[in-house]
C-alpha cells in the first residue's frame, strides 16, 4: 500500500529527508505507520491519534497528541493548530526525536537542544503566550498524576505550586516587591533544565527495519 | 573470584597474624602453629577458638591464673579491631586537609600510609606481619563494598545501559586477558625477559586473565572524586563490577588448564570453560536476584521487629555471596544483583529509621574496608620475600594493559556506537580506558596462584603490586586533571529540583507516547511494558500494601523537599534565634490537663480524618499523631479566655518542662529497652515544623503572585507591598481591606475577637507574650472543622462582642486549603492569630526565616481557595 506508493515519490522523499533529517529508509517507514493509522487516508486526525491503544495508559496522552497537531511545532512561524495533519507534518513533528549522532557540529547540537527543548516548551504553553502559567503548569502536573491513583488534585496543585515557587526563586533571586513572576519564559525553562540533558535523552530510536508488522496488532 | 580460595585453602590464612617474634614467652611457635597450618579459611570464627585452643595448649599455667595476660586469647580479634582503628585513624589524618584530597585521590593516600605502616613494621619485626590475604579480602572486606556499590546503583541508569557494560564486561575482558597473555609470551619468546624465566604460554594467560579485570573498589574510589556525567560514570563502574564474573571464569578455567597441562587440553575441554562461563555468571546473577526477592518478602512482615529489620539485608546480602561461592558460582555478581533487586522494595517497606540505618550502616561497612584494603595494599608491598625483579617482564605487562585497554575500548565503542542511540563520545572513550584501575581483586587472585605450578608467583605477584600502584595512584592523581582538561561532560548538580523531577516524568511519558504513534519497539516501549508489570505483579507480591499506595515518586520529592525545608528552616531559627519563642517562657501551657476531655472526644473525629488520608505524609503523620496524646501547643490565649488568669507558678512550672522537652530535640530519651529505639521527638514539635514549612513554603509562593496575580488585579497591592517591603508586619495587616477575609471566616473572627478582648486589659503582659506566643500551624484555622466546643465556651464567657482582629482574619484566606491535605489536624483557630503576632513583635529584629524566598507580602487568596471552601 503505503510503500509501494512511497517508492515512486523519491524526490519527495528526499525532499523531506533533507528537512528532517530522518534517512529515507526511515521516511519509508514512518509513512507506512502513518498510513497505518490513518486509515490509508491521506490525512490523520486527532481521533486516529487517539485509537492507539498503547497510549490509553499515558497520562499526558493528550498534550502529546495536542503537540502533533500544534502548527508551532511545524517550525514556518505559524500559530494554531491544524484539525488534519498530513504527512510531511506528522515527520516534523517525529523530527523532534531524532537522536544526534557523531557528526554533527557544535552548533547543530545546540539548534538540535533548543528545538527539543522549545518542542517542550510548546507542549506546556498551551495558549502560546511565551509563558508557562503556574494555570498551564498545574495542568501539566494534574494530567501527570491524573493515573496515579492515590493523588488527587490537590497534591497536583500543592506540587505545581512548589515547583513553581522553585522556579520563581531560581530565576529571580532579587525580585522586587512590585515584580510578579508570570510565569515560565522560554529562556528560563532552558536554564532550569539545563541540568537534565535532554538534548542526550528527549530521542527515540527511529529504526530502519520496519517492525510495524510485527507490532501493528498490539497498537491497532 | 574467590573460587579458588579452596584449591589454595592450605595457604591462605587470615591476616598474617602469627607475630612470630614479636611475643615476649616463648611461645612464638606455638602461637604461630594454628595460623601455618589454617585449614580454617572459613574465617574468625573457627580459626579465633582454634587460635586460642593452641595458645592454652601452650600455656600450661605459668603465673596465677587471675591476673595472667591472656594475650593468646584475644589475639585475633583484638588484631583485627586495632587494624580497623588504625585505618580509620589513617582516613581521618589523610582527610584533615583537603587541599590535598582534591589533588590526590584518598585511595592512593591510603595505600602510601600503608606504605609507612609497612615500613613501621618492617623496622620492628623484620618479617611483613600484616599482609592481605585472599580470604580475609575476598570473604570479610570485598562483600560490604560490592552489596553497597549493588544497593545505591542507579537502576534505570544501570539497565539502560546494560547492553553496552555487558559488551565491556565480557568481550572486553576477555580481549584483554589474551591480548595481554598473548604478548608477554611473544615478547617472552623473543627474548624480552630474559633467558631464566620459567613461564608458559598458559600461564601468561592465566597472568592475563588476573589482571585483565578493571576493579570496582579502586574504580569507585577514584570516581567518586571526579564527578563525570553518569552515562560514562554507569559505564566504567558497571564493567568493573560485571566484569569480574568473567576474571572468575577465565582464571578458574585456566588454572585448570595450567594443572591438567598443555597436551591434555582438547576442545571439549575448551567448551566446558565457555559453558562454565554462562552458568558462573548468570548462575550468580540470578541466586542473587533470588535472594533480593526474599530479603523483600522478608521486610514486608517485619513490622513488628523494626529495630532488627536492618539486619536481615546484611545476613541475606552476605549469605547471597556465600551460597554463590558454595555453589561456585560468581559470587560478587550474586551480590552485586541482589541489592540491586531489592533495594526499591524495602526502601518502600520498611520503617523509615531503618532505611537510614541501612544506608548508614551500608556506608560505614562499605567506607570502612575500602579503606582497610587500601591501607592493606600498601603495607602488603613492604615485604622482601614477594619482591622479584624484572624489568621487562614489569614494564611490558604496565605497556600492554594500557595500550590494550585503550584498543579495547575504542574498538568496542565503535560497535556499540553503531546500536547506540546516544553514541558515546571520543573524550568519554579515552576516560573509559584510562579509568581501567586494577586493585585488590587483582591482587587477591596472584596471591591464590599456586606456587607449585606457577614457578614465577612471586614476580607475578609484584608485577600486579605494580600494576596496581601504578593505576591506583599514578592513574588516580592524574583522573581529575585529565577530566578538566578534556573537559569531559560533568554530573549535573547533586540535587534535582521539583520542576526537574516532573519535568523527567513527562520525558518519559512523552518518549513513550511517541515511540507508540511512531510504531516502534524501543527502550521506552519495553520500559513501560516492564514499568506496568512491575507495578501490577512485582510490588504486589514484594511490597506492603500500605507501601504500594504510598509510592508515587514525584510525592515522595515533594515530601522530602518539605522536610528538608523544615530542617533548614529549623537550623536557620536556631541560628537567628528566632525560634527563641519556642523556649521563652510562659509559651505553653498544660493542654492535656486542662483539654482532656474535650480532646478525647474530638479525637476520634480527627484521626479518622487522618486515617482517610491516602497521602504518605498525613498518613504518616497521622498516624504518629494518634499514638501521642496531645501536642504541645499554645492553647494559652483562649485558656485565659476560659479560666482567666491562671496562677504564675502554676504556669511557670509548666513551662519549665516545656522548654526542657524542645531543648532536648538533639538528645534520646534513653529507655533501656533493646526492642524499641525511642527518639525523643515531639511529635508536636515535628508537626509544628512541618506545617510551618508548608505554610511558608505555600506563602511564599504566592509572593511570588502567580496565579493570584491575574485575578486579583484589583486589589492595592503596592501600597501592601511597600509596607511589607519595610519588614514591618503588623504595619500592612491593619492596612489590609477588612472584608476580604472576614466574610470566609466570620467564627474564627468572633474567636479572635474573644482573644483580643482578654488581651486589652492585660497590655504589658500580652506585648510579652506577643514575642512569646508560639505558632503552631498544627492550629491553622480550617473552616471545614466546626468550631471545637471550647471556641463557644469561649466567645460566651468573653463576651465575643469585640471587633474581630484584622489580623487573624487576614491571616485566615491565605490558608492554602491543599494544606489540609498535608495537615490533617487543626482543630483551633487560635494560635495562627498567635502566629501572626509573634511574627507581628519580632518582625522588625528577625527577618522572615527562610532567607533565599522573597519576603512574604500580604498575598491574595489563591484562585482555588473559594472554591474549596
């Protein structure tokens, strides 16, 4: 199906290689799912999104299916969301997971970490305000303890509270007593995660040997 | 490792104890007999009562016998608690001044202060005494230092690297061993070494394959001084601990083949070295797994013996290494593997205390025979009987296992890098191959060669003594340097913070959620897959239920972080003596004698509240709570409202007692009991802390005005502002609108008010308790506890027709309502008023407690707060 059609679109292919990095190999493969989950449509919206079983368990399901249909995440400066995203979308989107590798410069390194990190930011920022409010944090935080159990929204609260607080204190020692903290900006959230590394974790493994055959009856 | 300790079992003795002529009587023989001839390598135990039984057989009453230096019977272990002190007494002198352990690593001081004891000895004895021998190293020192390094190993970090230390470990050792083996003989065979040297090829390798193995102990010691980021840090101190499943093999296997000789060894021969192989490994590796499972299931129906709970991860831990070595299995992965399993389970199971004594005591053992073994190395080279020059033989072995090493690990990172998501960089590699220290293990097992078929023991024992040093110290000292000068990527700051913590745990969601949409099978796949059937089965059948519900990590940092704040907040009261209220008189006031009653019947209600709580810390909490009676609170205010002014003595006295009980927080109350460890806190007193930290926490969050901010715009806040930018409390409470608190709490209004129409006609006494009064945020208002009958009693016997005091009302609103979660327990509205005016009277001298917070600033109810209420 998908591949067959895949293997006469070369030049798009290569097309979207260049812009994302992935090997066409790889593209090859993604498109395969993305058919998969499309249903051979040419176009995925949230509900295929939604009927992977494996990410009924995930607390932050929908911030992460939020996230493929942000136009923010799509890197040409447009603001919104889409209701359908096709392919080339749904590769950009994936590009954000690419692992680095042993060639690349210093600086490619570096653009790599901040698109990971604004990636992140982004999922948090839900009204794209270039803040993360203590609102959108607690969010966050509720969604992430929402399968916990035991955690009601209070601890989520007490947490984002506490967390936020920390923030606050990192970022501005010295602040004044008329000066409120809005929230987290971009540049903030990069220096309180700077300790995390994430540019050598926030990757998956991108394989070049399909396995979607042997896996498709477990998410379908 | 140890396996072979059996073979050469008639040798090896416990530390050379035999001070031969040292002894006054000339019973120097005699005492020297049991220790030669020590078919006891089973330890203290049997050889102690052995030595002893020489000793009385020698001495046939010589002098009367009450009076006699019993010098035979205590020798053992006498000898052996003096050495631990001299270590320790070497530690201590070695750390007095770190200048020089930032430059030199401790392990090499140690060994170079064995070099000095060693040569003490020398001087008095003539003979090297002392020296280690493999069964006091590998049966009492290496297991402490092995089951530590399994018990605080990083899972997550260790098995999602495991394929690459696996890959280290193993073929790395292996190549090792030969490459290494496989060259001194060529060089051997061409003359390097000297024509009357009588070593075969099988013995190089049998030499390779000893001091082939990187060493945990001397690895752990020199990087845990240099902290590198944990990827290479998990890299380098996981094959040193793997890896010695491999030396086992490969040095039993070629032992063996070194007694049955070259011609008889065929390829079946070889096969049943390759099979040994995998079943000494994972043979120990999953006995170890085995006797983690139990120390869990263990821990889990030891609630009622708390103060032996310890003890049985140490007895399991070493009988883990014990029955691995009985079963010849690899005996350090048994134990590496055990702590490895069972260290999540009972950390969730057991008593807190017992966590920490666990961990305390993991880290005195573990400390403390690393330092003997260093110390031991060092006073082990003085001796001139092991001492065998030769030059080539030496320096080629030191060329090859470095240059090997490097080969080795360059070469299997290449491969790795291949599969490896985050490829290991060119800088981590060269610290990878430059951390390959050799140690004790090494040392150890040229100790165990048998001299009859190893004609050249001796050399290879100096040989590994150098190679030992050399690594140790030369290696050691030049790590950090080399690290800053490679500017290799360091370890983040110790300690994460809370946004840290959720931030990793949406990582790993998100990382999840998209290896699902993109349809691949990757590390997260199998991670949550493990993750999912860890939490359904594993710690269903490992972990207490009451642990279970308990066990959402990011609460648990939470729960720390508050504690921690409560700590320091504490120490910096302490310091500025701000908490002087707690210990001025005329603070408290005998709560239990006056509410008795009253308490016991709200007590059922409250605890029951308490007991709903599904959260770690309430249930903590209150739990602890309901076992004491009644907290040390300042309930004075109101008891005046009650019974009016109390006698002075009577209250005196009181407080007297009061003070002694907060003074004495560092001090045990001693109760002689062996089954019950008492620590004589007052739970009173922990409760106080720990909702005052919250509170503070919480207030000064909201200082920080998000959330608030937005919609309570409307409210002066600058003119506030200002005021509490002047420190002065009292100032910007009366300042505040009246209504915007009242209306939330109009009978707590009424209880204040009932206070403050007490306070009017005693001024001077009340200004002093002002300073006085204590605040227990154990008392914070709540609105949803109906006010306690003592409050009506009260507002009737004062008259609650004052206006309601500004301050308490102001104070109420911003009682976060999360904070009822967190503190179960108020039941008075009365001593948050306290609070705040004892805040209100030393405002001005003490600045707001903790320092790096922004001062708490008249703040907004926060936007959840109405709703709650």
């Amino acid at each position: 199906m998908g591949a067959s059609r895949s293997r006469t679109e070369n030049p798009e292919i290569q097309d979207l290689s260049d812009q994302t990095g992935f090997s066409s190999e790889q593209i090859r493969i993604l498109h395969r799912r993305f058919r998969q989950l499309s249903g051979d449509e040419e176009t995925i919206s949230k509900e295929n999104l939604e009927k992977i079983q494996a990410l009924d368990k995930n607390p932050i399901r929908n911030q992460i299916i939020e996230a493929f249909f942000d136009k923010r995440n799509q890197k040409d400066g447009k603001v919104g969301s889409f209701e359908e995203i096709g392919f080339e979308q749904f590769v950009k989107v994936m590009s954000h997971f690419r692992p680095p590798n042993l060639k690349m410069t210093d600086e490619d390194k570096e653009a790599m970490r901040r698109e990971k990190l604004r990636f992140l930011f982004n999922m948090h920022d839900t009204d794209n305000d270039g803040t993360i409010t203590l609102d959108e944090y607690r969010k966050v935080v509720e969604e992430l303890l929402s399968k916990s159990g035991a955690i009601g929204p209070d601890v989520a609260k007490a947490i984002s509270d506490a967390a936020m607080l920390e923030v606050a204190s990192i970022n501005m020692p010295h602040m004044e007593p008329d000066d409120f903290y809005e929230g987290i900006t971009f540049e903030h959230f990069e220096q309180i995660l700077k300790g995390l590394e994430m540019e050598s974790r926030m990757n998956i493994r991108f394989l070049d040997v399909d396995t979607s055959t042997m896996h498709c009856g477990k998410s379908q | 490792m140890p396996q072979p300790i059996r073979e050469s079992a008639p040798k090896t003795v416990l530390i050379q104890l035999s001070l031969q002529n040292g002894k006054p009587n000339a019973r120097g023989p005699i005492a020297s007999g049991p220790n030669a001839s020590g078919p006891n390598a089973s330890g203290p135990n049997a050889s102690g009562p052995n030595a002893s039984g020489g000793g009385a057989g020698g001495a046939a009453l010589e002098g009367i016998p009450g009076v006699a230096l019993q010098w035979i019977d205590v020798k053992t272990p006498f000898l052996v608690a003096l050495w631990i002190l001299v270590a320790g007494l070497a530690k201590m002198v070695i750390e007095v001044n770190h200048n020089v352990t930032n430059y030199i690593p401790e392990s090499a001081l140690l060994i170079c202060c064995g070099f000095l004891l060693g040569g003490v000895i020398w001087g008095a004895d003539g003979v090297q005494t002392f020296t280690l021998t493999p069964t006091v190293f590998f049966f009492y020192l290496l297991p402490q230092v092995i089951l530590d390094a399994g018990y605080t190993m990083p899972n997550k970090l260790f098995f999602s690297n495991l394929g690459a230390i696996l890959v280290y470990a193993i073929i790395g050792t292996c190549w090792n061993a030969a490459s290494v083996g496989l060259s001194l003989w060529g060089c051997h065979q061409g003359g390097a070494m000297g024509p009357d040297l009588d070593i075969g090829l099988l013995q190089y390798l049998l030499f390779g394959s000893l001091i082939a193995a990187v060493d945990p102990v001397a690895v752990l010691a020199v990087f845990e001084q240099v902290h590198v980021n944990e990827v290479l840090f998990i890299m380098v101190f996981g094959e040193s601990l793997l890896n010695d499943g491999v030396t086992v093999v490969l040095f039993n296997v070629f032992d063996a083949f070194v007694s049955l000789g070259g011609p008889r060894i065929n390829a079946a021969e070889i096969v049943k070295g390759i099979v040994s192989f995998f079943v000494v490994a994972f043979g120990g590796s999953l006995l170890g797994l085995v006797f983690g499972v139990l120390i869990c299931l263990v821990t889990r129906v030891t609630k009622n013996i708390r103060i032996i709970e310890p003890g049985f991860i140490f007895v399991l831990g070493y009988l883990s290494y014990l029955t691995a070595e009985m079963l010849s299995l690899s005996a350090i992965l048994a134990i590496v593997f055990c702590g490895i399993a069972c260290q999540r389970y009972i950390k969730a199971n057991m008593d807190e205390a017992s966590v920490a004594t666990v961990q305390h005591a993991m880290k005195v053992l573990a400390n403390g025979s690393e330092t003997i073994i260093f110390l031991f190395l060092g006073i082990s080279a003085i001796d001139k009987n092991i001492w065998v020059w030769n030059t080539g033989f030496i320096l080629l072995t030191l060329l090859f296992i470095f240059v090997y090493r490097i080969m080795g690990v360059f070469f299997l990172t290449w491969i790795l890098n291949k599969f490896r998501l985050v490829p290991v960089e060119y800088i981590d590699q060269i610290i990878m191959s430059y951390g390959g220290l050799r140690g004790a293990v090494a040392y150890g097992l040229a100790v165990m060669l048998d001299e009859s078929k190893i004609k050249e023991k001796n050399l290879m024992i100096s040989t590994t003594l150098v190679v030992v040093y050399f690594t140790v110290i030369l290696q050691g000292v030049t790590m950090k340097p080399l690290v800053n000068w490679l500017k290799v990527k360091r370890a983040a700051n110790a300690e994460l913070t809370l946004i840290e913590k959720v931030q990793n745990k949406v990582f790993d969601h998100m990382l999840v959620a998209i290896e699902d949409i993109s349809g691949q099978i990757g590390h997260n796949y199998m991670r949550d897959k493990w993750n999912n059937f860890e939490v359904k089965y594993l710690s269903w059948l490992l972990m207490k239920p009451s642990a279970r519900r308990n066990r959402d990590r990011l609460f648990n940092v939470f729960h720390q972080l508050n504690l921690r704040d409560a700590m320091s907040y504490v120490n910096e009261g302490e310091r500025r003596g701000s908490l002087e209220f707690i210990r001025n008189e005329s603070a408290f006031v005998d709560f239990k004698k006056k509410f008795d009653t009253d308490i016991s019947d709200m007590m059922p209600d409250i605890t029951a509240d308490a007991a709903d709580d599904t959260l770690p810390v309430p249930s903590h909490m209150g739990g602890t709570w309901r076992h004491h009676d009644i907290p040390s609170v300042s309930l004075e205010m109101q008891d005046q409202d009650l019974k009016g002014l109390r006698e002075a003595e009577d209250i005196n006295s009181h407080h007297l007692l009061q003070q002694h009980l907060y003074k004495g927080r560092k001090q045990h109350r001693h109760r002689y009991s062996r089954s019950h460890f008492h620590v004589n806190k007052d739970e009173g007193e922990v409760q106080e802390i720990f909702q005052r930290t919250m509170r503070t926490r919480l207030e000064s969050f909201k200082s920080t005005k998000m959330g608030a901010a937005k919609k309570m715009s409307h409210h002066p806040k600058k003119e506030d502002l200002q005021k509490t930018a002047n420190g002065n409390a009292s100032d910007w409470g009366r300042s505040r609108p009246h209504g915007d608190a009242g209306i939330e709490f109009p009978e707590s209004g009424g209880a204040a008010g009932g206070q403050r129409s007490y306070g009017d006609p005693f001024p001077t006494r009340v200004s002093y308790r002002l300073g006085a009064g204590v605040e227990n945020p154990a008392f914070m208002p709540d609105v949803e506890t109906q006010a306690p009958p003592w409050l009506t009693e009260a507002d009737g016997g004062a008259g609650a027709s004052v206006e309601p005091s500004q301050r308490a009302q102001l104070h109420l609103p911003w009682t976060p309502s999360n904070l009822r979660r967190l503190a179960p327990l108020r039941i008075s509205t009365q001593s948050s008023d306290s609070f705040q005016r004892a805040d209100a009277a030393s405002g001005p001298e003490t600045p707001p407690p903790p320092p790096p917070l922004p001062p708490p600033p008249p703040s907004h109810p926060p936007p959840h707060e109405g709703s709650h209420m």
